[in-house]
C-alpha cells in the first residue's frame, strides 16, 4: 500500500493519500479546501485514480475539499450515516462498511461523541486507524457543540478505537504539537482524558471543564461541509480524466511514457 500523510499549516489538518499499488486506486481522507490543487498534484504525480474521499465527520474548523475533488476526478464520497449531509450522490457509511481500492480495505466504525457523525477508518489487517477528531494523540474532540455528548465519546473511543491491537497506529485528525501519530498502547497507557485509569464520569468532568472558545470558522464551515465543501459560484463540472490514466505500467509500477502520451504533453 501507498501511505501518505498531508498536512494544512493553517488549520492544522492532516490529510492523508492511500492507495493500491497495482491498480493505481486511491482514497484521500478529510481533504482541506485549500489543499485541492496540492492533492490533485501528487495524485497526478504519483500516476492514481482518485476512487474515494472519506470524511472522519462534519468538520468545524475548515472546509472540506471533498465537493471540488469530485469535480475534478469524479471519486465518490462518503461519510457515516449519523452525518447529516444529504447532498446528492454521497456514500452513506453504516457501521463495520468496507471501503476498498485494489486490495487496500477500510472498515468504517462510527465513532460518535465529538459529532453524531464521526467515523473511524481502520485497515484491514488493524495495523492503522484515521481517527479524526474522536481520538487525538493525547487527548480527543471537543463535545459543547454539534451534537457533542462526552459519554458516547468515552464509550466510542474505548469500544471501537482503544480495542484494536496495542501497536495499532492511530493517525489523528490535526496535532497542534507537530505529532504526527501514534498508538493504541500510548494512548491507553498516556493520555490524560482516555488514559485506563480513567472513568467515564471523570472523563465528562473533564470535557466539561474544558472551557473552550468557539472554532473560528464554524459559522462557514459547518454549513459549507454540508454541501460537500460547495459555495453557489463553485463549477459543477466534472473534469477529463488525467492523462496519467492514459499511461501504462511495468510490473514495478513505473510508468512507461507511450507515444501517444508523449504527443498530448509536448510543450
């Protein structure tokens, strides 16, 4: 499998590419708006096929790219079924769903707590987990608002997140620390709102004595993330397929420039 980890400097987003060696497939989880063109180049760059793009949850804090990169690609996008979007054409994830390119699977747990739609994407051999905002690396999100409920958030990370094999890598959301990742030991063993010790009802006294102010684009996000990340004045146009799709490949997986490729690309 290809793995790579994006991150957004402004909001502290990470964004993350799998994809299938073989058949050049890829997913991207929770794309950022501002991102898109960086994203649609290491695609590019990389020779994959956008196949899917995979929301964690409604997101708060930026917008989500999701609706430009099925403009340009034409990938389908999906979140968990507790979401609230209802744009047209959207993927709407039950729990334990299998999203799959080539032979890379995610199954999709929902999370609940931080949102009524958080999602947990974990491989098929539980060696990673994209966690969103459920379960950040030494702590976790927010719960004051949209449809947060600390309890479900206790049970939804100790249930579907915290009972993966110990040396599960847990890739998070965003890190204002410049961690990138972590594990499934470290959190239970460190984090101090989800660390074993804790009890359900210390962990509400916790998440209520946060004291938080509000996100600081909230009021554009949360309704832009509901359209797929759309504004009025957006294209609605799909995009030709990329002329990488054109070229074909070794067995290793490098691409072998063709002529016709080389007659579409001559400066």
């Amino acid at each position: 499998m290809l793995f790579r980890q994006l991150f957004d400097k402004e909001t502290s987003t990470y964004t993350y590419l799998l994809a299938d060696k073989e058949t050049h497939e890829a997913i991207l989880i929770d794309p950022v708006r501002e991102q898109v063109e960086r994203d649609l180049s290491i695609l590019d760059e990389l020779g994959l096929t956008l196949k899917y793009v995979l929301e964690t949850h409604v997101h708060a804090d930026h917008v989500t790219g999701a609706g430009l990169l099925r403009q340009k690609t034409g990938a389908k996008i999906a979140y968990s079924k507790l979401s609230g979007v209802e744009a047209d054409d959207v993927v709407l994830l039950e729990d334990e769903a299998g999203i799959s390119v080539g032979k890379v699977t995610l199954e999709a747990r929902l999370t609940p707590g931080h949102t009524d739609g958080d999602v947990t994407f974990v491989t098929a051999d539980r060696k990673m987990a994209f966690t969103g905002d459920a379960l950040l690396i030494r702590g976790c999100g927010r719960t004051d608002f949209q449809q947060g409920d600390s309890r479900t958030l206790f049970r939804s990370v100790r249930d579907k997140i915290l009972s993966l094999p110990a040396d599960t890598l847990l890739y998070p959301g965003h890190d204002y620390k410049g961690r990138t990742v972590t594990t499934v030991c470290e959190e239970k063993s460190h984090s101090p709102r989800l660390n074993d010790g804790v009890t359900e009802d210390e962990f509400v006294a916790i998440m209520d004595g946060l004291g938080l102010a509000p996100p600081k684009k909230i009021d554009v996000a949360v309704p832009a993330n509901l359209n797929l990340g759309l504004f009025g004045d957006d294209t609605t146009e799909v995009a030709a397929p990329s002329p990488w799709a054109q070229v074909t490949r070794t067995p290793t997986g490098v691409p072998e420039v063709t002529p016709e490729w080389v007659a579409t690309h001559a400066e």
